[in-house]
C-alpha cells in the first residue's frame, strides 16, 4: 500500500489493514501503482447482506423522522472532522484534484444538514374529500431498503446523496460502489458507524453496509425483491440493463446515467465569464463528470473569438499528480479510458474535425497513470461522435446563426443531463429555459453546466435515466405514498354517489 494512504488512513484513526486485504487489487490512477485491496463479495455474503438490510428497514422505519435526522446529523459531523482526509483519500483513488476530493466530501456535509431538515418535514397532503363526514389524506411512508449502485468518479458524495435521505425517510441503505473505488467506500462505511455507535441502540444492525465486486454483485442486489429501490449511478449501458431487470420485478429504480451537456454560447455572451465557466466545466475531473461540459454550440460571429481564447486558455492548463497544490487536471481513470478517448478523437478526425491537444502526456512521469492534454475538436456540424457520451476531456464546437438552430442543436442529442447558455439578452435567456427549450434536467444561464448544488434537484432526461437525487422533493422517490379516507360520520356514502342498497 502507498504511504500517502496510510497516513490519511491514520489521520482518519482507520486501521490501514482494513484497506490493504482481500481479492481485489485497487490501483490509484495517479501512477497506476496499488493502492491498497478490498474483499469482494459472494453471492451469499450479498444475500445476508440484503437479509440484515430488511431486518433492519423493519425496526428503522418505526423510529420518528427526527430522531433518524440525529444520525444523519451525526454522520455529517464525522464528515466535517474527516473532511480533508476524505477528499484526499477519494483524490488517491479516482485521481481528481485535491479541491473536487475535498468538494465532494463538502457535498456529502451539505446533503447531511439538508436531510437533518428533512427529517423534520417529511410532509402529506390533506385532500378535499368529496363524502360528507369524510377526511382525505396522504401520508409518506419509509419505503424499504435501498440499494445504492455508484460510478467510479463521484465516489463518495452519489453515496450522500442517497444515503442521507433514504436514512431520514426510514430506509436502510446497502451500497455497492465502483469496483475501481472500493476504499473510499470503506472508509464512508467507517465513518457511519462511528455515528451509528454514538446514536445509540436505534440504529439496528444491518441499518448501512456495502457489498464490493464486480457487475455481477450488483446485479444481484438489483434482482433482489427485497430492495424496494435501486438507485443506480453509472453509465447509460449500466441503466439500459439495470431498469428492465428492476421494472420485471416491479422494483422502483433511480437511474442517473451519462450526460452529453452543451453550452450555447450567444453573440451578446460576457466572453470572460464564458470562457472560465467553460474551461471549468470540460476540463474539471478531466472531463470525467456526468456534468461535464462536452459541447460548445457558438455563435458564428464570436466563434472565431471563442476558439482562440479557449485554445489560449487551454495552453495554460496544469496538469499532474492531482494531490499536488496548484494542478488543475489529473489522470483519466485508467488505460481502457484513454484508448476510448483515442478512439472518439479518431473517429472526430474521420468526420472532418479537427482537433487540438488530446495526446498523452507526463508518460515518461508516469509510466501507467493516464494523463492527457484536453482536446478541442472543431466540427462542421453535430456529427454521431459529438452525440455520444465519451468520458474524456473531449470538447467539441460547432457554429450557429441563430437561435432556434442552436436550441435544436443542443436538444438534438440521446442524453438530457445539463445544459447552459451565456447570454446577456433576456429573450434569449428565458427562451433557453422555456418549455420549448432546453429538454435537460439541469439548465443554467450564465454559469457552466457542471458543479450543481444540492438543494436542487439533480437528475435528467432521456437516456440520462429520469430520477432525481439530492434536493427539493427528490426525497419523495425514497418514501412510499398512501392515500387514506377516514370517515368520522354515521353513513357509508359511496365515492361518485354510487347507491349499493342492501
Ligand atoms: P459504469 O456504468 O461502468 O459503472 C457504474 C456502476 O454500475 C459500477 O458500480 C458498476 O459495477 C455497476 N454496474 C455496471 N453494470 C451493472 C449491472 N448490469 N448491474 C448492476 N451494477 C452494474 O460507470 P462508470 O464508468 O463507473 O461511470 C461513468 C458513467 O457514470 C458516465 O456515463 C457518467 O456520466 C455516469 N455518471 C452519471 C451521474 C449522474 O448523476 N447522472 C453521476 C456520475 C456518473
């Protein structure tokens, strides 16, 4: 195991032991070295698992909502005292820089204090009841357990989002996280039963765990009748084979799956915010967020501005070791990742693009850590490569002329994730979030399409799944609704006046 682990395992008073056992080897994208080992799962481990998972939903959900809202306060307290050490650990193992590791744990405190709200607020309806005498309600009940399924590059916070509102709805929680970020993993499990051990007996056995493995493993807790939702984060391949396996068993599923997010970039945009929102945005995580930014739809009378002052501004970017002060871009995730991102660029070249950066670099550093330069690809039109998701910092530019165009442009993808324009015209700007325009879950005016908060509620369209996590109402997705009618008279009137006489 790297010494740089160990001492963030020490300094989180986790015994490094517990990262460096078992069957499945962790590398750390940084330098493609081990990083440290984790135990996978069996297929009877996973059931008993699922079975303490149920047991425990069982006792949980008679617990008050305020009272689950003190463990989750709890647990964000552990956060906060962690916070550092986390974002480090999560740097290590998916390779982004130091202050998105640390962002993502702030994200899991921030989702913490949100849910500790919740909990106080988990509120029905009173309904007009057609019956004389007759009281109609809607209450929202603790659904079951959930199973949480996460992507690799958001390691730890898809977790919180999930976790955080399923504990205070009432659930229980079973998590199986990327097989290429395991450790972060254990140390968020740590981390819960720290908070669990200071709550108190309430919180059962069983109440949170992870089960680690491949595919297979999380296809087992997806098959599994006892799982009331699967929530699954990943790829849109992942979601295609993971919903109808849910939906067979008439499951309930959370699907937040690949983006491909565009930025419309208009003629009266403020080009010095633009720029930076859309450095940010395709670079940020070397291009390895849902939300990157993947699309540039530009104005043809500023384009030619545009792409010289992103190339400049490209030329600038530091990229390395990602736990290094000052880095602004580490590796891709690992080698299949990079020959993706060739591929994309070929196929780019082959469509009349023509392309800036994308080559390896610091391969004489780093002999298996993946770096690359980001890559600019200016094309003649949206082409097939432009309309997938290639998980890479891949940004590619088209031109418009007027709006309606670029409007058809940006929706006239497979996903619907996140989606911005830079524009100082109103018309434009409201046009953009009207009902005929931007078909994606996120829509912003003049900021980038990555880096969303968690008060709103995060999701999209499409082939992006259609669940929703983390603010507003998307705690309902965690809950069960029940409609009841009490009657308080001395009659049995029918609904819609029917007559039964007897
Ligand atoms: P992936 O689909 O390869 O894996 C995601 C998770 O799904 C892993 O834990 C994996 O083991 C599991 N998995 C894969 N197939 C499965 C199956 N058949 N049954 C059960 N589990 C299965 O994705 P990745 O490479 O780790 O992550 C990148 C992708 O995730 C990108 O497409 C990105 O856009 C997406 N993503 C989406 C969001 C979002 O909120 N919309 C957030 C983060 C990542």
């Amino acid at each position: 195991m790297q010494d740089r682990i160990v001492d963030i395992l020490k300094s989180m008073d986790m015994d490094p032991a517990d990262f460096s056992q078992g069957n499945l080897d962790v590398f750390s994208p940084i330098d493609g070295s081990l990083l440290g080992k984790a135990t996978m799962d069996t297929a009877e481990t996973v059931d008993a698992k699922i079975t303490a998972a149920d047991g425990a939903f069982k006792k949980w959900r008679t617990v008050p909502a305020p009272r689950r809202g003190e463990l989750v306060r709890l647990l964000g307290e552990e956060l906060r005292t962690h916070k550092d050490a986390l974002g480090a650990l999560v740097t290590a193992e998916c390779g982004k820089i130091l202050e998105e590791g640390k962002g993502e744990v702030q994200e899991m405190i921030d989702i913490c204090e949100f849910a500790v709200g919740l909990s106080r607020q988990l509120h029905g309806l009173t309904i007009a009841s057609e019956r004389p005498g007759h009281h109609m309600r809607e209450y929202w009940q603790p659904l079951g357990p959930v199973g949480i399924i996460s992507a690799f590059n958001f390691p730890v916070a898809v977790w919180s989002w999930n976790a955080a509102l399923a504990l205070a709805c009432g659930d229980s929680i079973l998590w199986k996280p990327s097989e290429k970020t395991p450790l972060t993993a254990i140390a968020c499990q740590k981390l819960f039963e720290r908070a669990a051990a200071k709550f108190g007996a309430d919180a059962p056995e069983g109440l949170s765990d992870i089960i680690i493995g491949m595919r297979d493993i999380g296809e087992r807790m997806v098959d599994d009748h006892r799982m009331a939702l699967i929530s699954a984060t990943g790829s849109t391949r992942m979601g295609r084979e993971v919903g109808p396996r849910v939906a067979q068993r008439f499951g309930k599923c959370l699907l937040e799956l690949g983006g491909n997010n565009a930025i419309i970039v208009a003629p009266s945009a403020d080009l010095d915010m633009a720029i930076p929102g859309i450095v940010f945005g395709a670079v940020g995580t070397c291009g390895q967020r849902c939300t990157s930014t993947r699309r540039i739809i530009a104005h043809e009378s500023i384009y030619d501005t545009l792409v010289a002052k992103l190339k400049k501004a490209y030329g600038s970017i530091r990229i390395g070791d990602p736990l290094e002060a000052g880095t602004l871009v580490g590796p891709l995730i690992d080698e299949d990742s990079f020959n993706t991102m060739q591929r994309a660029l070929e196929a780019a070249r082959g469509e009349g693009g023509t392309v800036t950066g994308g080559e390896r670099t610091l391969e004489d550093k780093y002999a298996d850590g993946y770096y690359v330069n980001p890559a600019i690809v200016e094309l003649p039109e949206q082409t097939a490569s432009m309309r997938e998701e290639t998980f890479a910092p891949i940004l590619y530019i088209v031109k418009y002329s007027d709006f309606d165009e670029a409007m058809a442009i940006q929706n006239d993808v497979p996903q619907g994730l996140s989606s911005a324009i830079f524009t100082t015209d109103v018309r434009e700007a409201e046009s953009f979030i009207s009902s005929a325009g931007s078909d994606c879950g996120i829509a912003n005016v003049n900021i980038g399409t990555s880096g969303a908060e968690i008060g709103g509620a995060f999701g999209g369209e499409k082939e992006t799944g259609g669940g929703r996590e983390s603010g507003s109402d998307a705690w309902r997705a965690y809950m069960r609704r029940q409609t009841s009618t009490v009657n308080y008279s001395r009659e049995l009137p029918l609904a819609q006046g029917i007559k039964f006489d007897l």
